[in-house]
C-alpha cells in the first residue's frame, strides 16, 4: 500500500535547508545528532552538493553547499508553499519586502524564490515539481514548526497577513502569538492526518490550522526565520550536539515542551523541542 504523499498548501511552511561552508561536515554532524542519513540531489559533474536528509527512508530537511565568497555564519533557510512563484514574487514587493534573487528552477524539484520580509528576515517561497515538501514531521529527530523571530512583531503580523493571509492565535496577554494558516487542519485531515482533530481535542480552537509562531528577538539578535526540530529529550539531545561539537546557546520550559537553543559547529542556529503533556 502506498503512503500519501505530504502536500502542503500555499501559505504552509513546507521545507527547510541549511547551506554550509563544509556540507560534509554539517551531515555528519546532523546526522550523529538526528539519525538522517543522506542522498545528493545534485548531478555528479555539479560544482556543489545538495544533500537531501531522511529520516526512516522519508524526506526532512537538506544540506546544500553555501555560495563561492558567501559570508557570515551557516543558517537555515524556511521555505513558504505558494501554487505560483512567479504570480507571488511581486506580491513580497508590495506588501513591503524584497525578492533578494529568482524566481527560478531548482532542478526537477521546483521553483524558487529567496525573499526578505519587511523586519528583514529572510525566507524562501517554493512551487513544488516532484519535490512537495517534507514528507516526516513533528516526530523526533524530524521538523516541528520554523518560528518567526522579530524585532516588531505587529509590522511583521502584518506583513504576512497582506501576503499570506495568514490568522494569528494569541498566547494570552503577550504580543508574540501563534501563526495559522485557514483550512490547514481540514487539509491535513483529508489527507495524511484523519485524526487530527481528535488527537487534539484539548489544544485550543484552531490549533489544527498552525503552522508556528511569532516571537520577540532578544538583545542583538536579528530578525530570522528558527527550525525547531522534535527531539525525544531534550537533555540527551543537548549532549549529542555537544559531543559533536555545538554550543548550547539557552533553554527554556512551556507548559508543553522543553526547549533548547544550540549552535551547530559551522554557526546555524536551531531549537531542540522535547514535547510533554502539560501537568
């Protein structure tokens, strides 16, 4: 019997990447931390590599080889779904942002554009070919969510509900709030998650249609995009990381998960997320 496929609908988070000075490295990095293991997508006579990881035979995330002269420290990339790349570039322009390169082909996978919201966070939006999107998610060693990291939150809620029309679930009385993208749950339901609403029957309402959250930057930090990969613990995630040679920047405990900030040993910057019932 065969799997259905994980599509994602446009305004959905729906892939994400790191480009490394030594992608080599950075696999067996990832790799020892997470149990990927790895393909290249690239042809064999390509100047670079991009190296799609899976985690039990199912697509994740990838490594890719940064650009000749590319400065500044290693970092992961989110990608956005949208049906059109070329009908939605412009569309970044007039909600206040900027299409940094492309649109263009990534192969057979699909169609990009690399893209920089009004706060100055970069992200990517992806018309999928035969590359949909990450196929395992929310398990451990697998994405959870890619997080919006603002320095203004209201100008950055703004300008993704002009271009993606995107909902937003505040978290009490904070400005910080999560992002929900209409009819995500009905998707999911319809296709590779029939019980999801059942499964999270006490999460508050809309919770089925989220796909991250907006937070504040802290102190010099600059506004990005952060993955935060599923772990099952958190404390034995953090010591893999450091025993292959990352950094444990902070950690932090919500009512349902523990998480943990860490360095990877090239400078891209993720979160481990250990997931538990609230008690």
């Amino acid at each position: 019997m065969t799997e259905t496929p994980r599509t994602y609908p446009q305004g959905v988070s729906c892939w994400i990447d790191t480009e490394q000075p030594d992608p080599v490295a950075a696999a067996e990095f990832y790799g020892g931390l997470f149990g990927w293991t790895f393909e290249n997508a690239m042809p064999p006579d390509a100047p670079g590599v991009y190296l799609i990881a899976q985690l039990a035979g199912s697509d994740v995330a990838a490594i890719g080889s940064a650009a000749p002269g590319s400065a500044g420290p290693a970092a992961w990339n989110t990608y956005i779904a949208v049906d059109d790349v070329d009908a939605f570039a412009p569309e970044v322009v007039r909600a206040g942002g900027v299409v940094l390169s492309g649109p263009v082909d990534a192969g057979p996978g699909g169609r990009t554009a690399t893209c920089r919201d009004s706060q100055g966070a970069e992200f990517r939006l992806w018309q999928a070919y035969r590359r949909l999107g990450a196929q395992a998610v929310n398990i451990p060693g697998a994405w959870n969510f890619s997080n919006l990291r603002t320095g203004d939150i209201p100008a950055a809620k703004a300008f993704y509900e002009r271009l993606f029309r995107w909902n937003y679930l505040n978290l009490g009385e904070s400005v910080e709030a999560m992002i929900a993208v209409e009819g995500y749950g009905r998707h999911l339901a319809a296709t590779v998650d029939p019980e999801i609403y059942e499964r999270q029957a006490g999460a508050p309402e809309g919770f089925a249609d989220v796909i991250g959250a907006v937070q504040s930057t802290a102190g010099s930090e600059q506004p990005h995009w952060e993955v935060v990969i599923s772990v099952a613990s958190r404390a034995q995630s953090v010591r893999r990381a450091e025993e292959l040679g990352a950094i444990l920047l902070s950690t932090q405990d919500t009512p349902w998960t523990d998480l943990a900030r860490i360095e990877d040993p090239q400078g891209a910057v993720l979160t481990l997320s250990e997931f538990h019932e609230p008690g």
